[in-house]
C-alpha cells in the first residue's frame, strides 16, 4: 500500500481528497502547513506528496526545496487557475507535476498512479552485475542506469526526478532522431492523464539547466521549434 502525504492549508481539500485517496487503497497523511509536513517528512518520507503551493509558516516552494535536498520521492503541485508562474517554476524546482484548482480529483488520483506507476518502472529490481551493465546506456558523456535511476555526464552524477529521467531516456535512445511533443508526453504520462506543451517544455528547460550545473556548456538536448526536441550524441 502506498503512502501519499496531502498538504494543503484548506481542509475540505484535505478532507475530500483523502477520502478518495483512502477509497483507492492508498494509505494518506494529512498536513495543513508546510513545516508541519516537513517534520514529519524528516522521520520518514512517504511514497510521494501533493503540495499545495500557497500555505502558511512555509509554503509549497520551500517544502518542495527541502525534500528534493534528500529525496527524490514524486512531487505533484496544487496551482491557482492562472497562477502559470508558480506552475513553471515548481517543475523547475523538481515538481513532477501539477493539477490546477479546481480540480477533478478522478484526474488526481490517475496522476498519483501514473507517477507512482514511473517511479516503479525506474527503479526495477538489481538481478546481478551481468543483467544491470546490459542495461546501461551510454550516449557519448552520458551514461544511465535504469535499474539504479541513475545519470552521469563526463563522470559525474546528475540528480533528477523520474519525469526528467524518462524524458532524457526516451531522447537518448535514439540520438539524431526527433521526438515530439506528444511523443514525449506518451514516455512521460498515462494515456489517460492530459498534459499541454507547456509541461513538457518546462520539465525540458529543468532537464538542460541540472545538466549545466555539470557542464554549462551541455548542449546534447536540441530544441526544433514546432516539432519537438532530439538528442545530439557528443
């Protein structure tokens, strides 16, 4: 049974979406400020969390930079309907994802799934030396391990979330090939779960800047406007 975290300031949010949660056969805690949820996140992590961004004593943003310092657990974002800011800005900062209120909580829980579903995917089981080093891939400086979710450019390690991780992937595979948009909103997403273009640009603008923290030269993700993005082995 997976444990999810809500936190939100408003408890009819809390209230309702734990019922639904609950229903599903999750396991969830509820926290109706930040620094509470960071408390107790600090004696034992859940299997993932849905933020809300505005809250009191510490809001969604500062919660989300002081999980991502130790873990990389999925991290969907509750925005205001207009708020497109505080949506590209929390991918940037390492949110998954994001539902905008109000919001059917049916496309919730089928977004908890779908990351829940990834974050599985991509950690996978160690089944010997022999099994993992068949697939590893290696792109020029760039070396992944699915089995251990792990990414290094030039030798050293890059930190990212299952999305950016999926993404870099299905863009590596196959250097010099283009990918669109929806190409990579199928890697990235449930077939049932709706995205806009706009996520998928900011988990890629978020991918090429924790890159360059690297290597500021990175260049290997090529953006090719109105058709979508491929990646140039160097």
């Amino acid at each position: 049974m997976s444990k999810i975290a809500l936190v939100d300031d408003d408890r009819n949010i809390l209230t309702s979406v734990a019922i639904t949660l609950e229903a599903e056969g999750f396991e969830v805690e509820t926290y109706n400020d930040g620094q509470a949820a960071l408390d107790a996140f600090n004696k034992k992590m859940p299997d993932m969390a849905v933020f809300d961004i505005k809250m009191p004593r510490m809001d969604g943003m500062d919660l989300l930079q002081r999980v991502r310092q130790k873990s990389k657990m999925p991290v969907i974002f509750l925005t205001s309907k207009d708020d497109e800011i505080d949506e590209v800005l929390g991918l940037r900062m390492g949110a998954d994802d994001y539902v905008k209120k109000p919001f059917s909580q049916r496309l919730l829980v089928e977004r908890i799934r779908a990351l829940l579903r990834r974050q599985d995917a991509v950690a996978g089981d160690a089944a010997g030396g022999e099994v993992e080093e068949a697939k590893l891939m290696v792109r020029g400086d760039l070396t992944m391990d699915p089995l251990r979710h792990s990414v290094s450019w030039k030798g050293q390690d890059v930190s990212l979330t299952v999305t950016e991780f999926l993404l870099l992937q299905a863009l590596a595979q196959r250097p010099g090939f283009v990918k669109s948009r929806d190409q990579l909103m199928d890697v990235a997403y449930d077939d049932q779960v709706y995205v806009d273009d706009r996520t998928i640009d900011s988990h890629i603008k978020r991918l090429r800047k924790k890159m360059r923290t690297v290597d500021n030269e990175f260049s290997a993700i090529e953006t090719l406007y109105g058709i979508g993005y491929r990646y140039n082995e160097e």
